[in-house]
C-alpha cells in the first residue's frame, strides 16, 4: 500500500528534467526551475541550444530566435509573441541574473502546438520530439495549477476582465493641427480617429473591452475625457495625437513618434507639445458635461505611493517599445508633461504622438491604410502587454491567481 501511494504521488509530481529529441537523434537533458508556488520553469538558454536557436535581446524583450520563427518573452509577465500572435501562458518568464526561464507550458503549448506541427509533447515523459505528433497531446493542468486554466482566460490568456478606454485626440470643431502634409482636407482629428477606431478593433478581438470617448466628428470636452470614460472600473486611458512644429529653419525635417505621461515638463519640448494640445480647451462648450482643469497636484495627490503615476510610465515605455517596431522615424522617448486631458485622469493615463504633420514621411506613414494598421497593431500590443504585467504583478502581491 505504501508503494502505490508513492508511486501516485510520483505520477502527480511536476517534472524536474524536460528531454528534447531532435529528428537527428541528438538528444538534450534539461534540468527544470521549481520556483515555490509555481510551475514549472524552462532555462531559456540550453532551451535555445537544444533548438538549434539562439538567445537575444531586443530592448525589454528576450528572444528565442529558432529556424521555425521568433518567440518573444516580457520578463515577469505571463505572455509569448510570435508573428502577430499573442498567447498567454499558465504561468510568468523570470529573469534569474543574466538569464530568463520561461514557463514549461511555453514548450507543451506554443512549441508543441498540432497546428504548427513541427514539435510533439509527451507530458507522461517531459519529452518534446521534432516533428508532429500522431495524435496531439496536451498539458493538463494539475490539482496545484487548475487555477491558471486556460478555459478560464480571455482570447489572450487574461485571468480577469479588462477595460481600456481609447481617446482620439481633438473631433467636431477643434481640428487639431491642420496636417500640412496630409492629404487636402485630412486633419489631426480625422487621423486620430481613424487610428483609435483600430487600436479598438485589435483590442476587442483579444479579449479587451473598450470604451471610446468618441467615434465620430464630435467634440468632447479636454476636462471630461478621462473622468467621463475612463473611471474605477477602467484599467489605462490612453489619449491619441499627432505632433507638428511651427516654421523655423529645418523643421520639415523633424520627425518620430514619444509618448507621454503626466507630471511637470522636464524639457522645452515637452512643454510646447503641451502648450500645442491644451490649447484645445479653448473649444470646450458650457453645460453639464464642462469641468474645469485643475493644477497637477489635483491628480498627484491621489497617487498611492506612486502607483499611478509608476503604472503610467510603464505603459508610456510599453508603446514606445512597440511602436520603435513600426516607426521609421527619430524614437523621441518617453516624456513628462501636463497635459490637460491626462489631468483630471484618476485612472493610469498616456499620451500618445504618433507623428508630426509636418514632416513629409510622418505624414505618409500616418495617414496610408497600412502604416495606420500597422501604429494601430502595436499600439494594442503595447497596451496588452502592460496589462498583462499589470495583471501578474496584482497577483503576485495578492497571492490570488484565480480569474
């Protein structure tokens, strides 16, 4: 009797090696990270190695570049890109010093998926084999990991409900700038537009619920944007704009894309691109939906610790990142200004200039089909990354990993 309860308790214990068999017999022995209170955990590199792939760095990410594609891993997030693909995993990728371990469902979900069918899992043996597998095999999940269930989570593996509002900039009488190398009659607003409508239809289709402050040539207030549509139950706002430069030697010649987030300018620039949009409150109509804009210490002093503004930044370094993949232009960075439409936010909130209208280039990438399908796809992305982070963080402080 003793026996066979070891032997079940054996059966029912994660395992602590996982053996890769390549179609030329060389086989690799790889010794499983135990984390307390997780899954298990893959060595990324001898991963790599086993492959025949390579480990690299690409900004925050950490990449396994293998012949069979790219997979892109956010440490400390429980999340995996590769093409356009976003999947999330029962489980997050840890940096241990100079390395990453990615969670064992990366290799039984994503490198053993039937549909790739490059790779087959053997979850009785811990084996990953090249090439398909007769009749696909998959995990399934443990008493200790039925919380992670993947029947649980949304299209991109979130274990909670999440609510994004998308502001395009300006609408209705406030033109924004008027795109001088736009198409005749294309203005700021017209390209926000069409650009948030985007971000909306990539974030809808993974899982994410939106809420627009606007979807038509309408007007809304600087002061109502974010206390209005983004509220407690509200997860990031992010406001969407386009850049341009008054004329002065050289300035046709200026182009990138920089997202902000709320705080005191720390450069003329960023104080001007602040100056630029505000000047939009002068638009606002009287009546009930009219707030006046306060100082930055309206919002500061409802920071917990930071947390806000902390969060905010995260997400502003988030698209950055992302759109660098799309923008052929200057990376401006991320800054810090007091944007009137960021300060009444009591919600995480960024600001977002794509482009600048007076740069031919800019203008082009900004307003053609693809290049708005292409500053939509990663802003989106952006914003699904941060919250996953978000999520995982919230999880790990509350020990809950439940949906």
């Amino acid at each position: 009797m003793i026996v066979l309860l070891a032997l079940l308790i054996k059966s029912h214990a994660p395992p602590t090696m996982l053996h890769v068999a390549r179609a030329s017999n060389a086989s690799f022995d790889i010794r499983l990270v135990q984390p307390p209170g997780e899954g298990p955990l893959v060595p990324l590199a001898p991963l790599a190695e086993a492959l025949g792939g390579r480990v690299q760095r690409d900004g925050l990410w950490i990449v396994l570049a293998t012949a069979g594609g790219n997979f892109r891993f956010l440490p400390g997030t429980p999340v995996v890109e590769y093409g356009s693909t976003v999947r999330g995993l029962a489980g997050v990728s840890r940096a241990r010093g100079d390395s990453l371990d990615v969670p064992l469902a990366f290799v039984a979900e994503v490198l053993a998926d039937p549909r790739r069918q490059a790779w087959s899992w053997s979850p009785a043996t811990a084996v990953l084999s090249e090439g398909a597998a007769p009749i696909p095999l998959t995990i399934r999940p443990s008493r200790t990991t039925v919380a992670t269930d993947q029947r649980s989570r949304s299209p991109s593996g979130f274990r909670r409900s999440h609510l994004v509002t998308i502001d395009p900039g300006h609408g209705g009488t406030d033109p924004g700038n008027p795109g001088m190398f736009f198409p005749r009659g294309l203005r700021e607003k017209d390209v926000t537009l069409a650009v948030g409508l985007l971000v909306r239809d990539e974030l809808v289709q993974r899982g994410v619920k939106v809420r627009m402050t606007r979807t038509t040539d309408t007007l809304i207030n600087l002061g109502q944007r974010a206390p209005r549509f983004c509220q407690t139950d509200c997860d990031l706002f992010v406001s969407i704009h386009v850049n341009s430069l008054n004329p002065r030697p050289g300035y046709t010649a200026v182009r990138g894309f920089e997202t902000y987030f709320l705080s005191e300018a720390r450069s003329a620039d960023a104080a001007r691109v602040a100056r630029m949009e505000n000047d939009a409150v002068r638009y606002d109509t009287p009546g009930a939906d009219s707030t006046p804009v306060g100082g930055l210490d309206f919002m500061l002093k409802d920071l917990q610790n930071g947390a806000m503004l902390r969060q905010s930044q995260e997400a502003a370094a988030l698209i950055q990142t992302y759109l660098s993949e799309v923008h052929d232009g200057t990376d401006q960075g991320v800054k810090q200004a007091g944007f009137a439409v960021l300060n009444t936010a009591r919600r995480p909130s960024v600001l977002v200039e794509m482009g600048y209208a007076t740069n031919r280039d800019d203008a082009a990438l900004m307003t053609s089909p693809d290049g708005q399908r292409k500053l939509a796809a990663n802003i989106a992305r952006a914003i699904i990354t941060y919250l996953r982070q978000n999520e995982a963080e919230t999880i790990d402080s509350s020990g809950d990993a439940g949906p």
